[in-house]
C-alpha cells in the first residue's frame, strides 16, 4: 500500500479477488491510495491459523502527514495457499480494513466502521 502501486497490489490477490476488482483498478490506471496520509510503522499484531493452507494476518499502522499523525489503521488480511499441484505460493484472499476517514482504500478491500 505504501508505495501506491495497484499492479503489485492486484498480483498478489487470489483469481476471484482479480476478478472482482480488475475494472476498479484499471480505471484508477493501476494507482492506488494517495499522497498523504501515508502508511508508517505498520506491523503485525496477531496472526491466526485457520488451516494447513489459510491464514489471518492483523496488521496495524499509523496515518501520517509530514505535518501531523492522524491516527491508526487496522487491516485483517487473509490468505491462502496456491491450491495448484507443487506450488508453494500464497494468494490475499480476503482484506478487511477498520474505517478511517483520512485512509484511502484499494478496490480489493472490504471496508468496516
């Protein structure tokens, strides 16, 4: 999210989220996010196994500007192992994100307040 680039984001999005969210992105000419507030000091802070092959990850942040901090952010990102025979690669399935009113989100993202 940092950098902005929505074509990195949507590479590592599972077949179903590419799909659901190809038209949002190549509409925002595979930009995401805006120049300020940025994203600093994310890390995680929990992660949970569902199963062998699917994980959940909450990752928490803060919002700043080079003028002021506008406050934290919090995503659970939820991931799956590639299901395709001898491939070891993982896929963001889900992404929900706790409502901030200075965060710009990304198409792929379930936003919650």
């Amino acid at each position: 999210m940092k950098n902005r680039s929505g074509a990195v984001q949507f590479a590592v999005l599972s077949s179903s989220l590419q799909e659901r969210t190809r038209k949002q992105f190549e509409e925002a000419n595979w930009g995401t996010g805006q120049s300020s507030p940025w994203v600093d000091n994310f890390r995680v802070v929990k992660v949970k196994k569902i199963s062998d092959t699917k994980l959940q990850f909450t990752i928490a942040y803060n919002l700043v500007t080079s003028y002021a901090r506008l406050g934290s952010g919090q995503k659970v990102i939820t991931v799956e192992k590639n299901p395709e025979p001898y491939r070891t690669n993982w896929f963001i399935t889900k992404i929900t994100t706790k409502y901030n009113q200075w965060e710009a989100f990304a198409p792929a993202e379930t936003v919650i307040k």
